[in-house]
C-alpha cells in the first residue's frame, strides 16, 4: 500500500486532485467526552460559568471545521457546503456526531473530524474547572460518500 501524501521521494506532498471528477461528498465522524455526572446536569442546567456548553461547542465544531485546512498541513482548501454538529447526552457522558459536505474534487473526512474533535475539546475546556475526570474518546469516522455529478 503507498501512502497518498508522499512524493516518489517519501516527502509529503500535497495530493493532486486536478483530474479528479466533481462530486456531492459528504462524511460522518463522532466522538464522546466522558464526563461525571454531577457536570452533565450542571450542562444539562447550563450552570456551567462559561455559558451555554453545547451551544459554544457546536459553533467551535463548526468553525474548527471551516478551518480545517489551516490545522491539517496536507489539507486541500475546500468549499464546505454544510456542516453540523449534534450531541446526544448519556448516564456517563456527551457523544458528538458532525457531518460535513460539499461539492468538489476531494472528500470532508478531515472536517468532520476535525469538528467532532473540537467541539470535545470545547467541552472539555468549558467543563475542566468542575471536572478533572473527563476524557476523550472513539473520535473516528463513521462514513463517507461520493455521488458522481454528471455534468
């Protein structure tokens, strides 16, 4: 198997994706904070200090997404057509799942989970004065999909 970002050389280098066709992309990822009880009903209440924690994370995720090629060295600038953020809260702690699509010539995987990560992240850094528990987990890629345009 060879790697996508090296060179014949084994240097990074950014794909080309100039002959690739244009396509509707679209990606899944998802991820979850653990977190302890006592702090998801302070979220749940949102008597968290910082302010509204889901809210901030979800805008965070959101925003992280958008500048996803500016964290990711080998990232190709794309035009994001949607990207969205959701939480479902647990006995133990806050699963994310983003989605992230666009119509281009190379996928939104790294969006995807870029926003999930940060939108954790957020979590994390609204909750650690009242929680020294938490901890990230299963930050990963659910799906991917590729519909060709025929143009």
């Amino acid at each position: 198997m060879s790697l996508t970002h090296t060179n014949e050389q084994g240097e990074a280098s950014m794909v080309d994706i100039s002959a690739k066709a244009i396509s509707h992309r679209e990606a899944i990822a998802t991820g979850r904070i653990q977190l302890q009880p006592a702090t998801l009903e302070l979220i749940r209440q949102n008597q968290i200090k910082k302010g509204d924690v889901l809210a901030v994370a979800r805008i965070a995720g959101i925003q992280a997404a958008k500048q996803t090629q500016h964290l990711i060295p080998l990232c190709h600038q794309i035009p994001l057509t949607k990207v969205s953020v959701d939480f479902m809260l647990h006995d133990d702690g806050i699963t994310a799942t983003a989605i992230a699509k666009t119509t281009g010539q190379t996928g939104v995987e790294m969006e995807a989970l870029t926003a999930v990560s940060m939108s954790l992240l957020t979590i994390y850094d609204m909750c650690k004065a009242v929680d020294k528990a938490m901890r990230l987990e299963g930050i990963h890629l659910v799906s991917k999909t590729k519909e060709t345009i025929s143009l």
